[in-house]
C-alpha cells in the first residue's frame, strides 16, 4: 500500500484536477480517491446516516496512509463542496469516533489547487492549514496550478521537486 493518499473533490472524474494529479503523480506510487465516487451526506448534528453512507468507510481509507493530498479546484473562490463536505465530515471523528480522530495526529498533509485565476484567492488555504493544526496534521503547504497558464517540462520538473520534498524529511 502506498505512504500517499491523494483525495480528488472535483465534480468531474476528468476535468482539470485529475489532468494536473496526473502530472503532478507521474511515476509516484500513490492511491487515489475520488470524492465524487463516494456517497456521504453533510455533517449533521443528530449524527444519524442512512446505511448507504460510506464516510465510516472512505474515513478508513485515510487512516491507512501516511501523507495525506488534497486536491480541489476552485469553485467560488473556495474548495470544491464535495470537500467542503468531507472536511465537515470530519467532525464525526472528533465528536463520536475519537479514536478515528487521534490516529490522525502526525500525517502529512498538503493541498494541490487547480483554478482559471492567476493567483489563489486570499484566505484560501486557511481551511486547510487550520483543520490540519487542529487534527494536528502537518500541514507541509500547497501548489497551485492556473488552467490558463502553459506549464514547461522544466517548471514542472521543479514544481514537482518542491511538492514532494516534505517526503524527505
């Protein structure tokens, strides 16, 4: 089993976020989940799911890797509602599966962004960052990728060695 989970909360299967996993994983053992292929309701406060919700099971996946991807695009100026939802989510694991929760501590985390503006929105990664430092993940920061900008073999090559150098450490 790979060290990396990469969890894809794009609406489409193979829109840009996939295109630029792909060339950001190329060659990288890594698992791949992705977050339209998983029926989970929003977080409520009764804390009741219908049987054919799989948080419980997908949460598993998570706490079998060691570093965690998040990769959305952006959608208003914020994460993909898919991961918004995943992220609310997550509330079970410090409210009724604490547990699930602890096993967290210590993973590394880092978010990949994909969107049509030249620059991530202000505040964008503040999620991110603050539920990492919460769960006491590592939060080893992100990269962004701008559909609209040509990316040469060279930026690439460098992109990648920076996005994957926390596994160095």
């Amino acid at each position: 089993m790979s060290d990396i989970l990469v969890i894809n909360g794009s609406a489409r299967l193979n829109g840009d976020t996939q295109k630029y996993l792909s060339k950001l994983f190329e060659g990288i053992d890594h698992t791949q989940i992705n977050l339209i292929e998983n029926y989970f309701l929003p977080y409520n406060y009764d804390n009741k799911y219908p049987e054919e919700d799989r948080f419980e099971i997908f949460g598993k996946e998570i706490l079998y890797h060691k570093h965690l991807i998040f990769a959305t695009p952006v959608y208003w100026y914020s994460m993909s509602g898919r991961m918004k939802n995943l992220f609310d989510r997550l509330t079970d694991w410090v409210t009724l599966n604490q547990e699930a929760g602890r096993n967290l501590k210590g993973k590394t985390m880092k978010l990949m962004a994909v969107g049509t503006d030249g620059d991530l929105p202000d505040g964008f990664t503040t999620p991110f960052y603050m539920t990492a430092n919460y769960l006491e993940l590592n939060f080893k920061g992100h990269v962004y990728f701008d559909v609209n900008k040509k990316i040469t073999e060279d930026e690439l090559i460098e992109i990648r060695k920076s996005f994957f150098s926390f596994m160095a450490e």
